[in-house]
C-alpha cells in the first residue's frame, strides 16, 4: 500500500511601508524699495512669502516647515548689499518682524518656520510678511537703481532639524535713488553789534551744510542779499560759491554779513533792536 504525502508551500509576501509623498513648494515676492539716503529716517519695505504644500491621503496630516534666505549676491560689511552698473553700493537686512535687531534677522541661522495643517484634504498653504530695512543717512551715491538677488530655501523642519532643500526660490530687491540734496545744519541767525557812526564795518556770518547726492550740481540762493534795519543798510552773501556739486557727504557753506561803516541809523534811545528773516533755497 503506497502514501503519498502532501505539503503545501506558504509564501508570505510583505509589502515596504509607504513613503509620505508631500510636495512643497514655495515663493517670494520681489521687492522694490524708493530710498533717500539725504534721509536720516529708517526706510522699511514690506515683502512676502508663500508655502503650498500636497500630499496623497495616506500621509500625515501636518507638515513642518521652516524658510530661510542667503545674504544675496554682494554680502559684506555686516550685512547685505545692493549694487549699481558702476560698483557703487548700499546696505540693506532683512527681517523676520519689528523690532529690527539681530535676533529678528531672516538668514540661514533665523528661519521663518510653522505648521501646515491639511486638515483631511490634499493641500494646503500659508504665507506672511517679511521687511527689508535700510538704514538712514548712509553715505551717498549716484543716482540710480542698485539691485541684488537672493534664494531662500524651503526644507521640512523635523524636531528643529531642517531637512533637504524641496524648493528654492529667488527674488530680486532693487533699490532706486533719486537726484536730491539736503539742507543737513540749517544757519542760525547773523547778529550785527553796531554804533551809530562806527569808524569801520561790523561784520557777522553763520553757517550751514548741504548733503547732495554724488556727482549732482546744485545752486543756493538767499531771497534778497541786502535790506536795512534801524536805517542800518546790510548786505548778504553766500561763501565761498553759492554752487556745488554733491559728493555725497556734507558740505559747509557760510553766509556772511556786513553792516558799512558811518551810517547813523534810526534808534533814539541808547539801545535798539530789530530783525527780519531771509529765506535760503537750494535748488538742483
């Protein structure tokens, strides 16, 4: 009596768990900023960002995030840099939020960073500002649009640690400077001292600086350069050129006084006072 034995062959095949399939990417705005750098005041200019993110419905349902951005193409000097055609420069950071100091930076060290919750869709987005702050009163250059590039860098942020680049968008700033000049110390007052029939001129003279962007001519003028006052006949004039041209630092002008000579004027009491007001114009 033959016995045949049966064996059956179990193959259990694993399937690799799947990989989240989320896809992000993101993008900045350019941003163009109108700076007078006669100006001692801050000048702000807002941008802003973008982050959309997809995924397939088998993957998690929040993403980490975080956005950082480079120091652009002339970084130096502590800080980034726009540039002209002809080499010339201003400085400029960016910033995460006011107040505009070192630890609101946006850099590689300071991302701007978050959450997106899909919320049981497939996609979803968030976005905010950014400013790119220039300081007053830098020293002036030509007249013209300075421009510079930067990349930010989005990655996913697992437990504080960024992760591989997923998208890396550029955006320009570009800076544009206008002609312009700035009365920087205004003059004060020019005060005579004079006796009816003095032997000799009296002499006065106060002065005053002019900030004028590099390479820009400009011309002064007082609304008249003579008057008289008690009787007292004065002149004006503007030293040592009532023209210029603007270097980018401050220039200084004086404005000096006379009072001839043998002139009686008008007091009848032992001492007399009397004043008008003239009006200085810089045109360019």
């Amino acid at each position: 009596m033959s016995r045949r034995a049966f064996y059956c062959l179990g193959l259990l095949i694993l399937a690799p768990p799947a990989h989240a399939a989320i896809t992000c990417t993101a993008s900045v705005t350019s941003v163009s900023v109108l700076y007078d750098p006669t100006s001692p005041a801050q000048n702000v200019t807002t941008g802003s960002y973008a982050v959309s993110c997809t995924r397939q419905m088998g993957d998690p349902n929040t993403f980490n995030w975080s956005l950082e951005v480079n120091d652009g193409l002339y970084a130096g000097g502590g800080g980034n840099n726009v540039q002209s055609a002809g080499g010339q420069q201003y400085s400029y950071e960016t910033y995460l939020t006011a107040p505009y100091t070192g630890g609101n930076r946006w850099g590689s060290n300071s991302p701007f960073t978050g959450t997106l919750n899909f919320g049981g869709t497939t996609s979803a987005n968030t976005s905010g500002p950014f400013d790119i702050v220039m300081d007053g009163g830098q020293t002036v250059q030509p007249a013209g649009t300075y421009t510079d590039t930067l990349t930010a860098t989005l990655r996913e942020d697992t437990k504080g640690k960024a992760g591989p680049a997923l998208s890396t968008p550029t955006f320009a700033v570009t800076v544009t400077t206008t002609a312009s000049c700035q009365l920087v110390a205004p003059p004060g007052n020019v005060n005579f001292t004079y006796t009816s029939f003095q032997g000799s001129a009296a002499a006065a003279s106060t002065t005053y600086g002019v900030r004028c962007t590099t390479a820009l001519p400009y011309t002064m003028a007082l609304d008249s350069t003579s008057g008289t006052l008690l009787g007292l006949s004065y002149t004006l004039a503007i030293a040592p050129s009532s023209s210029g041209t603007g270097t980018g630092v401050t220039q200084n002008y004086t404005i000096n006084g006379t009072l001839a000579a043998g002139q009686s004027g008008t007091c009848a009491t032992a001492v007399c006072n009397a004043s008008e007001i003239r009006t200085l114009t810089i045109s360019w």
